[in-house]
C-alpha cells in the first residue's frame, strides 16, 4: 500500500482493526440511535469501554450523514467520531450524498476539534449493503475535497477490514495526489 500526498496531509490505506489505532480520532461507522450495534461499532463499543455507551446515550442520537464526536475512553485514539452512514435501498435514495457527508462531517469535526489525524473505516459496506467499489470512489475523493479546508488534518487513514476493501481505496487513491 503507498501512502499519498495531497498538500500537508498524508493519505494511507491500511487493512486492520480500526480500534487499534493510536490516532486523534477514529470514525465509527454508527446507527442513528448512537446506542452501539455490531461490526465496526460494536468492536469500537467493547474496546472503549462502558464510558463511551455513557456519552452517546447523552447526544440525543444522530441524523443519517451526519457524525458526533465524543471521547475515546480506552481505546488507544483520543476521539470517536460516530458517523451515521445511508443503508442501501438501491441507489436512488440519497445515498451517495449521504455518504459522501459522513466523510465531510467527519473532517470537519477534526478541524473544529483542532484533530491531526484520522481513520476512516468503510462506512455502510456492512451491514448496510452499500456497494463496497461505488463506496470506496466517494470516500477517497469526498475527503481529497474536504480536506483543503482543514490544514491542520495532516494523516489520514482508510482502515479496511479485509484486503478487497483495501485494494478498492488503494486504486482510487493512487489517482490523487503524489507518492509519499
Ligand atoms: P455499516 O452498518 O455502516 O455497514 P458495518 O460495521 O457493518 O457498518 O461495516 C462497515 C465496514 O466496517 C465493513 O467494511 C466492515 O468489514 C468493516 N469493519 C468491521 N469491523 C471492523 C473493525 N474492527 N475495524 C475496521 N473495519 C471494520
């Protein structure tokens, strides 16, 4: 996997569990009740700890493509960001835009918190069902977009689950940026 820059910020595909990653923040892939569920939210939930399901039941849940941010409690990362990414019905259900905003919120809220760096799992390729290819182009360009408007996010990183979904995000990223 080659890593690419885009400005001052470093862009990496990784295959591995996100909840072991020692970043600003992590990305939960969450539903909108933002009480924990399975995949990549419950491994987030039981590696967090009691604490995290504490906060989230204080944020009054979260609206589809919109993210929250709360601590990290035990897990190595200082943050999560919890995002509420589309189930697929087919495509003509707003999901790409949906989609695409989970990404946007999720830098955003590393800007306003003043966070460098970030993990991104592939948000709705589970149990939601969206195709993980469409999934993998909007992820990669949605944050290449957002991303001059937050300069101090400086590491980036698409945490896939299994090395398909790596190869997906890889192929996108390699036509952004330069090597680095
Ligand atoms: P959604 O409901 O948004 O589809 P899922 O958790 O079912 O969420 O799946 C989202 C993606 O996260 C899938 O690609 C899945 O393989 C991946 N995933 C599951 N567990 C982990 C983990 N511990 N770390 C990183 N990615 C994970």
């Amino acid at each position: 996997m080659t890593a690419r820059r885009i400005g001052k910020a470093r862009l990496e595909v990784i295959v591995t569990d996100i909840t072991t990653l020692r970043v600003d923040a992590i990305v939960n892939a969450a539903n909108s009740s933002l009480l924990g569920g399975g995949g990549v939210d419950g491994a987030i939930h039981d590696a967090a700890g009691p604490e995290l399901l504490a906060e989230c039941r204080t944020l009054n849940g979260c609206e589809t493509g919109d993210a929250k941010i709360t601590k990290g409690y035990r897990l190595p990362a200082k943050h999560v960001i919890h995002a509420i990414g589309p189930i697929w019905y087919g495509g003509d259900r707003g999901e790409d835009a949906h989609l695409a905003s989970c990404y946007r919120r999720g830098i955003e809220l590393c800007r306003s918190n003043n966070l460098a760096s970030v993990a991104f799992p592939a948000i709705s390729t589970g149990v939601y069902r969206f195709p993980a290819d469409r999934a993998a182009k909007i992820a990669v360009k949605t944050v290449v977009d957002a991303l001059p408007a937050a300069p101090g996010v400086t590491q980036v990183i698409f945490c896939c689950f299994s090395p398909q979904s790596g190869e997906l995000h890889q192929e996108v990223l390699d036509s952004f940026g330069s090597p680095c």
